[in-house]
C-alpha cells in the first residue's frame, strides 16, 4: 500500500525576536536573495518521495509571497500557539487526506533532506509509531558548547533521551542525561541533540489540538512534550550531520550566518 506524504511548512509573521521573518532575504553563492519561506520551500522540494508541499500560515503577506515564487498555500487562524497546532489545522484544509504529515520548520532552511527522509522511512517501516522526529548524537565538541552556554544561562540546544525502543522519555532544554566525564572533541556522547522536525499521523495530530497544553510544555517552552504528556510515542529517529552545518533562522544575527552556509557550499 502506498501511503501518501506531504510536508507543511507552518510560517507566522509574528515573532517577539524576529517580525516579519519568513520573508527575510537571504542571499546565496549566486547573488540572488530568496526568502526565508522559499528557501524553507526549496529545502521540501529536496525530499523525495513526497506527494505534496504546502505552507501553513496566517499572513496575508507571507501566502502572496509563496504563491509568487509557485508554492501552495494553507490559510490558518492566528490563535494557533506553535507550529504543531498550526500544521494540525492545516491539515484539515487538504483536498485529500495524507498518510503521513511532515512538520518541516519554516525557520531552517538548511536542514539536511535525509533528516527528513529518516522520519518518513520509520513512520512507514512500524506503523505503530505515532510520531518521529530526529535526534543526533552529539559529539563532545558540542556538548561541551551546550554545557558552556547553560553556565552562561543560554540554551544551546534541545536533547532527547529514549528507550532502549528509540521511543522519546523527555525533551529539554537542559544537557540530560547528567555526566560530567570528560570527551575529545570528535568523541562520541550519551548526550543526544533533537533536532526540530516531526512527522505524524493524521490521527494523533489531530489529536493534538484537543489536548491541553501541559505542565512540562510551558516549563520548557518544547510544543513536543505534550505528546509525551499525554502518553503519546514519539520515535527519536538516529540522523547523522555528515558535516552539515544546519543552523536554523531566529534572530536576526543569523541571517549572515546562513548566508555564510550558502556562499561556503555554493548553494544559490
């Protein structure tokens, strides 16, 4: 049976660090400034084996610019609180049901497309996962700039801890698990970090909506946890980076970051 697959870009223009930053430009090896949201668009289109590709957003700005640069819009409410409940509505305003339901961040444009294709791979191979996501393991050069940013009180990043299954215990902003042993910088860790992408069911996504927003998810700030509060498995899917920098878009600091990305890798 072929299961059908689309990916759901969700794309807010309101952002307490950064407004307006689906449509900030973002200039490539060739010159050329694309978008934020079409850069995001283009990351999708790398995927292979997906059936369909669709923005979620509530701006009227945003849509236009997907649809000048051909892309396929999804109009949602403005009530949505993060980029789950946003693809979750989404999804009702498909012409024909999906099988499975990629949440491809709006705000990573740089994220490698085999990340992808591991989710929609384990969401096929075991139909009992309900949702995936990837975790990378992390080598001690970055754990230890995780460790140093939490001493500053900065986050550096989420990490996951799982069963012996790959099924997700808890997401945190925090370095868990615990350890204070040592590690060369290209050694490996027992800290894994989640990377923000997620493929669902149709059922449990919709599901989603309807559950209230729990304890743990307004503590850590991680829209994720709310499928672990309410018993729902979430499947760490193992990526590798395979020297991929993939920095995602959330200040406006890191704009000439990714610009850098792009020129370095002769990316248009």
């Amino acid at each position: 049976m072929t299961e059908k697959t689309v990916i759901i870009i969700p794309a807010r223009y309101a952002s307490s660090r950064f407004e307006g930053k689906p449509l900030a430009l973002l200039t490539g090896a060739t010159g050329v400034a694309r978008s934020l949201i079409q850069r995001s668009w283009d990351t999708a289109c790398e995927v292979p084996g997906v059936d369909d590709i669709f923005v979620a957003t509530d701006n009227d700005r945003i849509a236009q610019a997907v649809r000048d640069f051909g892309g396929q819009v999804i109009m949602t409410s403005d009530t949505c609180r993060n980029g789950t409940e946003r693809v979750a509505e989404a999804l009702q305003g498909l012409a024909a049901p999906a099988d499975i339901v990629v949440n491809l961040q709006g705000d990573a444009p740089l994220t490698p497309p085999w990340f992808i294709t591991g989710l929609i791979e384990e969401m096929k191979r075991d139909r009992e996962v309900q949702m995936a996501t990837p975790v990378l393991q992390c080598d001690g050069h970055t754990l230890n700039m995780f460790i140093e940013d939490r001493r500053n009180g900065q986050v550096g990043g989420t990490t996951a801890v799982f069963d012996r299954n790959w099924d997700a215990l808890y997401f945190s902003k925090e370095v868990l698990p615990f350890t204070d042993k040592p590690y060369a910088a290209d050694a490996g860790t027992p800290v894994y970090h989640h990377v923000g992408a997620y493929a669902y069911r149709p059922k449990t996504l919709g599901q989603y909506v309807s559950w209230p927003e729990g304890a743990l998810e307004r503590l850590e700030g991680l829209e994720q946890l709310r499928f672990l509060e309410q018993a729902a498995k979430v499947r760490c899917v193992l990526v590798e980076g395979k020297g991929r920098v993939f920095w995602e878009l959330n200040n406006p600091v890191d704009v000439a970051r990714i610009e850098g990305v792009l020129k370095q890798n002769g990316w248009p």
